[in-house]
DNA sequence: CAGTGGTCTAGACCACGTA
DNA sequence: ACGTGGTCTAGACCACTGC
C-alpha cells in the first residue's frame, strides 16, 4: 500500500472496505510525493473547477457525497471544503449546501475594491472604456504574464468615475489567447465576472502594489487635476485559480474623499 | 443542563465523568448567550493571554493538558487553537508545543509593515525620535482611541530612514495612561515588541488607510523633498488582544524605489 | 523513547433551510 | 420530514522534536 492519496488523475478512488483502524491504510514508504489527503482532495476539487465541471454559483454535492465518492471521510472532504471558503474560493451556507463562489458586485467589492469612500462607505464606480487595442506585449507585459516573448496582448484603458466625478484612470493588460473576442463586444464594468462567465476563468487573488506619484499631463488631464497632484499609483496582478497570472492592472487613483483600505491580521 | 459551555468567570469546568455518547450533554433551553465550545475555549485562553498568564514567546499547555482542564475533547482545543494560529495570536509546531506569538522583527516585518522595497526585499528602516510629549489629546485622537473627552494622551514623532536616507516621518499618538513610564526612556525601533514586553499589551491586528498627498512644508523639510512632492500618507489604528486601540500612527511615506505591498486573497 | 502537534476516521447530535 | 453544513467527541496513527 501507498500513502494515503486519491488514485492518480483526478480519478476519485473507490470507498472498498477499509480496515477498520481509522488511519492503518497509512504509513508506508512512498520516498516522495505525499501531500496531507485533504489537500489532494482540495486540488481534486480546484481542478474540477477550472475544467468547468462545477460553474460559479453551483452547489457542489454534499460532503458525504464527496466523501464517497473520493473514498475518504466527511471529516477530510470537510477539512479541504473549510480551508477554501477561508481561501473565498467557495462559499458555505448551512442547511442549503456548498457553492462555487461568484464574481458579484459584493465579493469584488469587499475582496478587490480597495477603494472607500473616507465615509466608509464602499462604493462601486461606474467606467467608461477609453479604448481597446491588441498588439504584442513588450518584454515587461510578456513578463508580468507570464508569456512568451512578444506575445499578443490585449489593452483596456478606461476611466472610472463616482457620481460623474473622475476617480481612476487605468490601463489593463491580458493575454490576448486568453479572452478571444473580448474586444468585439461591450466591455462590462465587473470585469472579473465576465472572466469566469464568458471564459470559465476565476481570479482567485491579486498582489497590488502601492505608491504615491505626481500625476503626468495625461492622466491629470483624465482626472481633471493639475499636472504633478498626487495620485494613488496601484500596480495590480491577478492571478486565477491554477495560479496563472491573468491581468496586469495600473490604476492611478484620486484620494480625496476616498482612501485605499487595508487590514493588517 | 444548559448549553455547553466553560464554567463562568474563565474558570475551567472540571472534567468529570461526561456521558459516553459524545454530544449527548448539549441540547437543553438556554435561551441566549451560546456560542460554539471552540469559540469559548479561544477566548478563555485569550483572556488568559491579556492577563499575562503566559507571555509572548512561552509555550501553551499542550491540547490534551487544556482538554482535560477544560473539560472539552482534544479535538474542540484544536479547533480553537487552529484559529488563533490562523489569527497569528499564536504559534504551532509540530513536536515542540504551541507558543504565543512574540512581536519579533520578522512578525513586524510581515504582518505590520507593508512598505517593501521595489526589488521585493523587505527591510526594517532605523528610526530617530524628534520628540515626546504628554497632552490633552484632542477630540479626533480621543475619538481614534476610545478615550473620554480631554484624556491625556502621549505624542511621539519620529523618522525612520533606509540606508540613512529618509524613508518616513510619522506621529504617534497613544494612550497615556496604558504606557506609563514610556516617555522616560529610550524609545525602541520596534515600538510592538516594546507594548508586549513591557506593559503587556499584545498588539493584533490593525486598519490602514492610505491617500496620496502632497507634502506640506514641514513634512518636505524631514523628508528632504520639495514641498507638494507626492507622498504616501497611511493613517493605522493598532487593536490590541481584546480590542482595546491601543495606537494611532500617522505616516508620510517616499515611495521611490519602495511600495505598499497589499495581498488581495 | 516520550511528548507534541498533524492527519484521518467514525459517529453522534444540533441548527438551518426548504418543501 | 429531510438533507445540508456546523459542532463535538473519541480514538487511531504519523511526523517531528528533544531528551
């Protein structure tokens, strides 16, 4: 016997009796290659995920389904399904079941929008895309994205503002293989729930990186400041649920009245 | 019998013989005040921690010790300790113990200080206090800190420079009566580890907001930058333990060749 | 080797949501 | 009434640490 692992791609193994000692199925050899069981069974489901075999909103089957049909207890299928609602990559609900998290305007709001207003509120600003355009990436683009060489990407810069007034100004790189056709119809102002609905891609998380610069002619022109005010600079990747990165997002963004949100736990 | 529970006062329940089936003692009336057992657990050992029954960096009893004076099962101690871990209140390793977490350089370094250099290189940056003083605070740092109308609170500014090039310039504000003693000596570059160990006061989490903004005159002259100069301006309130504010700190941050790193997860 | 946390299982009952 | 996730318990074995 093997340690203790789902059988080898993805397929789920048989439950089979098991010998009654809860873990004496465990503790051979097997040099290498031996996460914990749940985690396999966390990246069985992520897996599942990407394949699109569960969409964003769906109910997942029941634990005990799961566990059945992985061949492992309620407890381990429990454990993976826990560390991913913390991970906000599923949602779970009592008495109604486990679902696929979506991309709505809310989760955005609180897992991506940084942005507040110094009231507290948060606030959703409308856009105005400023012009699309498909080229070859330059050498910092293809490294971002991780893409070969001169690949093909896809530019979005739009305006966002809040009650009519400027807010932000950004410009968005993707992968141009990635979005087919995304250029060919109206761009939406939730951009992360047109990646997982129209392409099956979920942005599971993003690194941002913050600084404080004097706004260039252009973009103070765009925000209706001065040349050289001072603009929130926010340097966004997001990557999706395997890890790939899947956007690269520079926003330059008024403070007043509004603050960039951070909780340090 | 009512709910389950940890006999009142953090006094631990006896463990007595339970009945053998596993949750049959739960299930009565008890019209409020319940919270899942785990959820007790974690905050009489928190308690414990405010109290200073054990002191960052000493280890805990182990889960079976707490279980037994608990009077609740290993697995419900786990579940509570798993938590805090997660919360970074505490520390586990595996065949040593579980420890209370200690504000160290390197916690500081990855929970509190967000301001990365651009090659991704952390750096703690030396710091110099211009000055301390105990005042009435006004009625914003009162608000900030929870304190009565017109209580005294302490001020300290210092600046914190990379390489001796200035970085920050940041005020703190604190309550005066929490710290006694702390204007009469030196102040420490980690101000955390200083609240823990000296007066006992285990900082947790914290809020940041943050704005781009030009640097008045004073702030120019510290920073050796132009006056209106973009600066990254992050105002903290630092939460202890049991969610007292414990400080407010505003910071006026260069952000050539650093930034704010901020994880989106 | 003994003691600690980490993983895994099995089974009970509770709370919630839906029908 | 039924099925879901949430809580709690009990007990097994594994992996790591330090004596």
């Amino acid at each position: 016997m093997s340690k203790p692992s789902i059988a080898a791609g993805a397929e789920p193994r048989r439950a089979q009796e098991r010998s009654p000692a809860g873990a004496a199925h465990r503790g051979e050899g097997e040099g290498l290659e031996s996460k914990p069981l749940y985690r396999q069974v966390r990246e069985t489901l992520i897996r599942r995920m990407v394949d699109g075999v569960w969409a964003p909103g769906e109910p997942l089957p029941s634990e005990i389904q799961l566990a059945a049909e992985l061949g492992v207890s309620q407890g381990t299928v429990r454990k993976a399904l826990d560390e991913m609602a913390a991970e906000n990559i599923v949602v779970r609900r009592q008495g109604r079941g486990t679902f696929v998290a979506r991309h709505d305007e809310e989760r955005i709001l609180f897992q991506f929008f940084k942005l507040v207003g110094d009231d507290g509120e948060r606030h959703f600003p409308e856009s105005r895309v400023l012009g699309i355009e498909r080229a070859k990436g330059t050498a910092a683009e293809c490294g971002a994205l991780a893409l070969p060489r001169n690949g093909r990407v896809l530019r979005i810069r739009r305006l966002r503002t809040f009650d009519g007034a400027p807010l932000i100004i950004e410009s968005l790189i993707l992968p141009d293989q990635m979005f087919p056709g995304l250029a060919d119809a109206p761009v939406p102002n939730n951009l992360y729930g047109l990646y997982a609905q129209r392409y099956g891609i979920t942005v599971a998380r993003a690194r941002e990186q913050l600084k404080a610069v004097g706004a260039d002619s252009d973009t103070a022109a765009m925000l209706n400041v001065e040349p050289g005010a001072p603009v929130l600079l926010i340097d966004r990747l997001a990557y999706s649920l395997d890890g790939t990165p899947v956007e690269w997002r520079i926003s330059f963004c008024l403070t007043a009245g509004f603050h960039y949100l951070s909780d340090l736990t």
